[in-house]
C-alpha cells in the first residue's frame, strides 16, 4: 500500500481555527488568517465577559482544534478588535 | 485605587462599598445614616447591572451581526499596529485588545451612570505589565454631586477594568470639563 500524503491548506485551517473561536462562550465573531506558524485570530466579544479570559479560551480552543483536525501544531494570537455593546 | 472621598457623615465611601459588593448588609450606624444607606444602596444596583450584564445573553439584529463581523473581518485585514493594542496576560502567549474598543467600552459604562456622560478616553499601558491608566473627560448633569459622581465613575472603571477587560487598573484620572442643566 503506498503513502498518503494529507496538506491542509492555509485556507482550510483559517477556517477551522475561526470555527473554533466562535464556540467559544462570548465570542461574537471571529476571523483568523496564517502567517508561517503563527495564526492570527481576530475575534469580536460582547460586554460584559472578561477579554483577557475569552482570549485565552480561543487560543487554548484554537490550539487544540487545530491538533486534533488539521494536525498542525501552531502559535495562536489573539486579537480582540470589538466589544460588542448591547 | 486612587482616594475616594468620604460621605457626608464622615464615613469611607469604599468601605459600604465594600460591604455592598460582599453581600454584607449595613451596620447599626449605616442602616440610619441616609448617606451610607444611598451609598449602599446605589452599589447594589451597580453591582446588580454588571452581573446582569454578563448574564444576559445578546440579541442582536441579523443586520447588526453583519455589521460587527464586517468591521471584524476589516481589522483583520487592516491588523491592528502594535501601538494601537493593549497587551492581554495569557499562559500560551500574549494576546492583543484594541485600545479603541476598550475606550469605547469605557465610556459605555460611564454613559449609563445618571448624569455622567463621557465625552473621551485615553487608555495607556505604560508598564512592563498590563496595568493601564485611564484618562476620562467627562460632562455632568449641573446640580449633581461632582466629588461622588466622580468617585462613583472612579470605581466603575477599576471594576471593568478587571472584570471586563482583564486588565488591572492602577490609575484612573476624570476630568469634569463641562455640565448641562436638566
């Protein structure tokens, strides 16, 4: 039986990472893009819920996500670029 | 915490509300002061609209939605300069929130106090740290108690410093640059 060789594409983790961050609980919206190993995730949080402590449950979301699906290994940073007020 | 000034009746406004934000109800000389009794009971409603804040879930128009995602997916585009973020303590490394949004929702909160309104907010993050200073300017309704007001606008901003933004407050500077009449 010959190899398999599996490439995700950047494309393709940019979007399973984004999909990770929206799950997590204050996330509003979320975008993610590659840079090399780094991926960059730009989310928006509602008032109310502790930025500090969103953006570590995306990172920590992200990174697990990526390993588990994409089997890619990546630094993430996270941005909180809105807060979304009510 | 920067000082805070005393009630009327000579009592440490921090400490009711301190006793407020515990749960502890007033002592023998705060049940019959007026002073201490607003003073407790205003921290109660503070403390009650925060915790109702973070618990109510969003309901936002579709088109609202859209909006928020579109200036999302604009700022990861344009990314945001190093100058324009403050730095986020994180185990896995640090993370980033823009500056604008954290002044924004500054002056949200202080906007929903009566008869305070925001008129700017400057936030710095001077330190190795994520301490940050806050500078407000703010308008009052005429007529209403400055040093309170101002003390109550103060303790706001620590609280959501730390309980929104995840980032400590070490300094927080108001100046009252104008008032309206009711």
């Amino acid at each position: 039986m010959g190899g398999v060789t599996l490439h995700v594409a950047d494309a393709a983790v940019a979007s399973v990472a984004a999909a990770a961050a929206r799950r997590v609980p204050g996330v509003v919206g979320a975008r993610a893009a590659l840079a090399a190993e780094l991926v960059r995730v730009t989310i928006s949080v509602r008032l109310g819920d502790n930025c500090r402590d969103v953006a570590e449950a995306v990172q920590r979301g992200v990174t697990h996500t990526l390993a588990e699906l994409a089997g890619r290994t990546a630094l993430v940073e996270v941005t909180v670029a809105e807060l979304v007020l009510r | 915490m920067g000082e805070i000034a005393p009630l009327a009746c000579g009592r440490d406004a921090a400490v009711v509300w301190d006793r407020a934000e515990a749960g502890l109800p007033l002592d023998a000389h705060g049940r019959d002061c007026p002073h201490c009794s607003a003073a407790y009971a205003e921290a109660r409603q503070l403390d009650v609209a925060v915790h109702r804040m973070a618990e109510e879930p969003v309901q936002m128009p579709a088109q609202a939605v859209e909006a928020v995602l579109g200036r999302v997916l604009e700022t990861a585009r344009s990314r945001i300069r190093p100058e324009e973020a403050l730095r986020l303590d994180s185990p896995l490394g640090p993370n980033r929130l823009a500056r604008a949004a954290a002044a924004t929702a500054l002056r949200a909160l202080v906007d929903a106090m009566d008869g305070m309104r925001a008129r700017s907010c400057r936030i710095a993050q001077p330190g190795p740290d994520t301490a940050i200073d806050v500078a407000l300017t703010v308008v009052a309704r005429l007529g209403l108690d400055l040093a309170y007001a101002t003390a109550q606008v103060r303790r706001t901003v620590f609280a959501a410093g730390e309980q929104a933004l995840g980032l400590p407050v070490r300094r927080v500077d108001i100046e009252v640059v104008d008032l309206w009449e009711a």
